[in-house]
C-alpha cells in the first residue's frame, strides 16, 4: 500500500536553507536525518523544513506523484489559510481547516 498520509512541515521562522547564515545548521539536520531516519526537531520520520513554503511547487509536485484525491489538512494563522484555500481551489485538492 502506498503512503496514506504525508506530512510536510515547515518552521516559517526559521531561516531559508539557501541563506548563508542557515546553511550550516541545515547541512547537519540534513546529515542527522539520514543518520537517523528522524527529524531532529520533531522526531517524526518526515523532515522539517526552515523557511516558508513555495506552494505552487509543492503542490505541482503532489499533483504529478498521481496518489489520488489529496486533502489539505490545515492548524494556524487564519492568513495562511486563505493562501491555502485559494491553493488548493487552484489544484484541484480538498481544504481542511481546524481551528483550536
């Protein structure tokens, strides 16, 4: 069976791996996760990502892997989620929205 559920997180805080000033810290999550199959801020098996997201990439390359009907599951700042929505409108996926 293939995967049901892929996470994709991101520190939006958190510098870009492109920036020089990150590129360091980036290059040891990176050799840590391989190391360790897990990711050194969250434990979880899928990779924490630094910087904010380019979501026509990310949802191009969801869109191309072909895995079905795709549901974005959303948690956070209301401004993100209209991005999203608008997104996930433009794609063709399903939006999800919780709020705490």
């Amino acid at each position: 069976m293939s995967r049901f559920l892929e996470m994709h997180m991101y520190v939006t805080s958190a510098l870009q791996r492109t920036d020089m000033k990150a590129v360091a810290l980036q290059l040891a999550l990176d050799i840590l996760h391989k190391k360790e199959d897990r990711d050194l801020v969250t434990g979880l098996k899928s990779r924490t990502n630094a910087g904010r997201p380019n979501w026509n990439k990310v949802f191009t390359k969801l869109r191309e892997e072909r895995k079905g009907q795709i549901t974005v599951f959303y948690c956070g700042n209301p401004m993100l989620a209209k991005t999203l929505r608008y997104k996930c409108e433009e794609f063709g996926f399903k939006f999800r929205k919780e709020v705490f």
